[in-house]
C-alpha cells in the first residue's frame, strides 16, 4: 500500500483556485465599470438641470404666468408668480432639488442666490451660465435670452 491516497482528496487544485479568482476578478471588474464617475455623476446633473428648466419654461408658457428658476448654494426650486407673490410651483419635479453630494455649483456674475424668470412667452429675463463642477469636472447649463437651454463641457 503506498504512503499516498489518492482516493480522497483535501481542499482544491491549483487550478480551481484559479478559475474562482479569475471569476471573481471578472465579477469585480463589471462592478467597477458599471459605478458612475465624477463625469456621468455631472452629466446627470447638468441634465437634470436643464430638463427641469426647460419645463419650466413650458410651464410659463402653457400657464400664461412667469415662472423662476432660483438657483443657490444648497441646490435649486421653481416659482410662480400668483396674485403678485412668488408661489413655489407644486410637484412635478419643481420642488426643491438638492445638488449632489460633491458638486457644486455657482451662476457666472450673480450673488448665490439667483433668480431666472421666464415670461409667458417662454423668454428667459436674462442669459445665465451655471457653472457645474465635480471634483476635476464641469459642465455649464447655459441659459439664453430667448429660452433656449444647453450643456456645455469642461
């Protein structure tokens, strides 16, 4: 009888192991690619912004009433104009939206708090440029006099 039994085996080969790490690693790597960045975490921000602004635009158009997009440190919230008073604009996504943690954002040549009103004719009351940033990132959410909204890079 020899000193080795090979009928009965303990633990795994070497070439199990290796399989289970190189699965792993797979695994590993589809979990970090699929995770945002900084860039797709901005993008989706600026989007969003530009989005909800732009419905908000529609907004004053299809309801006759200036509409504002106020933009601060915290984050941003829609108005309307009713009976001479600034109303926030219920639901629909016009509430108040916080930024992301990690972006910040600053409108070019204005206090924190500003203000963008448009008219029931869908004319923004001035052209503003909210500078959007993320770590290294940013993106500007360019608003023009005549409503038109847009997203530009770095």
């Amino acid at each position: 009888m020899s000193r080795h039994d090979h009928s009965r085996r303990n633990g795994f080969s070497l070439v199990e192991i290796m399989v289970v790490l190189l699965v792993m690693g797979l695994l590993a790597t589809v979990a970090v690619l699929s995770m945002p960045g900084d860039e797709a975490r901005l993008r989706n921000e600026a989007e969003r912004l530009a989005a909800r602004t732009m419905a908000a635009r529609d907004e004053a158009i299809t309801g006759a009433a200036p509409v504002a997009l106020v933009l601060g440190n915290a984050g941003y919230y829609f108005e309307r104009r009713v009976d001479g008073a600034w109303q926030p604009v219920p639901g629909r996504g016009f509430d108040l939206t916080a930024w992301n943690d990690g972006t910040s954002a600053a409108v070019a040549g204005r206090s924190a708090r500003s203000r963008i009103v448009f008219d029931s004719l869908g004319l923004a009351s001035s052209d503003a440029a909210v500078r959007l940033a993320r770590g290294k990132g940013g993106l500007t959410v360019r608003i023009a006099r005549d409503g038109r909204v847009r997203i530009d890079g770095t």
